[in-house]
C-alpha cells in the first residue's frame, strides 16, 4: 500500500473511534487518506456516499476473514503431509520387518516352520517312526501285535474264551444254564397249553349240550335281522324268555311286527325260531304252530345252522305254510335271511283276512306258485350236487341265479301287495 493510503483517526478521538457492542460495529472521526478513493466517492452525491462507504467497509472486513481462513487451513494442510510422511516410513520399517519375521519362520527349506514339520512329519520324522513302532504286524511287542494275540485268545478256534462262552452244549458256559432254563420254561408252557386245550375241548363239548349254544346263534340271527330291518318301520322284539298267549309257554325265540302302514293297520306278527340242533320235521312243524298260537303270529320263520338243517330246506324253502331257512354260522349270509323274511312278510300279509279285497289274491298266488316251484328246483339241484361231482360248478351257478329270481318274484309280489 502507498504511504499515503493511511487512515487516521482525529485526535479528539484517538481512545473511542471503533466500538463493538454485540453484532453492531461503530466508527467514529474515521479520515482515509487516499485521493483515489476520495475522487471516487466524490462522484457519488451526498445520500449516497454512506451506503457506498458502509458496502465498501462491509468487503474489506469479509476479505480480510476469508484471508485469515485459507492461512488456517494452509497450516493443517502442511501438518498433515508430514504427518502422513512419518506414517508412511514407520509403515515400510514395519513390513520390513514382518517380511524378514515370516522369512525366518516360514520360508521353505530355512524356515523355523518347515524344519520343525519334517522333523516330526517327515519320511525319517518322528511320527513315522513312533507309528512304525506302534503299527508293525511282524514285532510281538507292537499295539497291533499285542490287539492280534488278544484277539486270538478270545476269537481264535473253538478253544478261545468267546466259543467257551458262547457253546450251550459246555457244562461252564453261560448260554447252557440259559439252555436248561429255556427248556423248562418252554415244557411248563406245552403242558399249560396242553391244559388249556383240554378245559377249551371240554367246555366246548358241554356248551354243545348245553343251550348255550343255541343262545349263541339267536344271538346272531337277532343280529343279522337288526341289519335287516334296519331303516324299516318293522319292529324285533326278543321274546324267547317271556311266557307268550299259551299257558307257561316261550315258543317263539323273536317276534318281528309288520310296519301298519304295509299291514293296512292290521297288526300282523312273524315268529321266528332259531335251531341249532337237530329237530325232526313233525316236531319243527309242531313247535312252529306253538310258536305262531303263542306270539299271535301269521307266519312262522325257522333258521337252522347249516350243521343241523334238515336236508334240501337250503338256502331257504316253504313247508307247511312256514319259512325254513338255513344260516352257517361260520359264515352267516344276510342276503339269505333277507330273502327268507321278505318271503315270510309277503306270506304274512297275504294271510291278512280283514281286507281281502284290497289284495289281488290270484298274483299274488302266482307269485307264491313261481316261488315254490323254484325252491323245487334249488332242492334238485342240491341233490344232483350231491351226487355228481363233476357239475358242481354248473350246479351252484344255477342256484345262484335261481336265488336271484326268488328275491326277483318277492319283489314282485310285494310291489302286487303295494299297488
């Protein structure tokens, strides 16, 4: 700057001319000394000069600042660098170091490392030998040699200690106490088995002369009719423990109930006798018209075992107004009940006196008569199956289709009684 570019303060001033009371700063008695500048504010006119002056004073203090900023960051800038050189050489020492650290230790062939592994793991190392040492089959005082004449005590030929132990046939040897045990407990087993063989036998031949063999088979014609009659409006009652109509009488093992809407509200009964043993015809006959006075019934069902059944009635016939059916117990056919009670229902309802006229008596017969001759026909064949062996086949696929055409007219007969 020029010597004559110099401000001043007036001496009246000297102590108060620049005063700074928070953000606001104030000059006073403020004289520069430059002709530049004066002419240049001289061009200004008089309101306008303080607006000039207080910019002009603005820039210059905001230069100054600035100024002062760069020469900060000029210094951390210069401080850093040679920070960062520093680092860098106490950087390089340090690799060196490490470099020439991990050479010593590890390169190959010199390093620490490597000696030390071929010391211990090498083709001469100790490992090798200690293995050797440990492993060789053809050195006695070898692991593997001692494990091998071990072994041989216990495994080796029938003389070694695991064939003693294991040899039931050895007095000494654990498994022929076990032997001895075993075969008594598997004689007390026969001889209890054998006993309850016996008291089975026994109780079977006594439950055959008794009637509880016959209870058994009521009971699984009641169940084989429950399955029946399932979803009909025909009721099953068990009578055969309750005196019936006639004087200290039970004939009538089940009574079924016809539905009164089929019966046209009469009450119409079907009495059902169960047999499992033998019964000659004029004493099943008898016994069916007990049944029927008893239980106040129109028809009479007997269901033989297929043990004890009278010969051609199977699978069902029509005797004496009665049905005879036969069921093995063994393997009970429901079909076959099916067909016997639909053909005593239809019997029964038949049999109805109250309203003749509502039944067309002469289809109904004709039904009867078709039915009857085709249990004929079953009965035929069943003796022809008895003598001709050869036709067995031919003989119960014609019972098959003659039991179908059965069940095919009761049908019938029903829709007749129906219409």
């Amino acid at each position: 700057m020029e010597a004559a570019n110099i401000l001043q303060m007036t001496p009246a001033s000297t102590e108060a001319s620049v005063r700074i009371e928070g953000p606001r700063l104030s000059l006073h008695d403020l004289t520069l000394l430059d002709g530049g500048l004066a002419a240049f504010v001289g061009e200004r006119t008089p309101d306008e000069r303080p607006a000039l002056v207080e910019r002009a004073l603005r820039i210059g203090l905001n230069a100054l600042q600035d100024a002062a900023t760069s020469l900060d960051v000029d210094v951390v800038r210069r401080e850093f660098e040679g920070m960062l050189r520093q680092t860098e050489a106490a950087n390089e020492r340090a690799a060196n170091q490490l470099d020439e650290l991990l050479r010593t230790n590890f390169a190959d062939g010199d390093g620490r490392l490597p000696r030390t592994l071929e010391a211990f793991l090498g083709d001469r190392g100790q490992l090798r030998g200690f293995v050797n040492e440990l492993f060789d089959e053809k050195r006695r005082d070898s692991a593997i040699g001692r494990i091998r004449h071990l072994l041989g005590d216990f495994f080796d030929g029938d003389a070694s200690r695991l064939a003693v132990l294991l040899d039931p046939t050895r007095m000494g040897s654990p498994l022929h106490q076990f032997r001895a045990e075993v075969t008594v407990g598997f004689e007390r087993l026969n001889e209890r088995l054998t006993s309850i063989e016996a008291a089975a036998a026994a109780r079977g031949s006594e439950r055959a002369r008794s009637s509880a063999k016959g209870a058994d088979f009521e009971d699984l014609i009641e169940t084989l009719l429950v399955d029946t009659l399932k979803g009909s409006e025909h009721v099953l009652d068990r009578t055969g423990d309750v005196a019936g109509d006639v004087i200290r009488s039970k004939k009538g093992d089940l009574v079924i109930t016809l539905d009164p809407e089929v019966t046209r509200g009469a009450a119409v009964r079907i009495v059902v006798e169960c047999k499992d043993r033998k019964v000659s015809g004029r004493a099943m006959r008898e016994e069916l018209a007990e049944a029927r006075r008893n239980r106040d019934a129109a028809i009479g069902l007997v269901v033989f075992s297929a043990a004890h059944a009278p010969s051609g009635i199977a699978p069902f016939d029509v005797r004496a107004g009665d049905v005879y059916c036969v069921i093995d117990p063994e393997d009970p056919q429901g079909a076959t009940l099916d067909a016997a009670l639909r053909l005593a229902r239809l019997l029964a309802l038949v049999s109805i006196r109250e309203a003749p006229e509502e039944i067309d008596g002469i289809a109904v017969q004709a039904v009867l008569d078709r039915i009857r001759g085709q249990l004929d026909a079953i009965r035929g064949l069943k003796m022809q199956l008895t003598t001709i062996g050869t036709t067995a086949a031919d003989v119960g696929s014609g019972l098959d289709r003659l039991r179908d055409a059965i069940v095919a007219d009761i049908s019938a007969a029903e829709s007749e009684l129906r219409a």
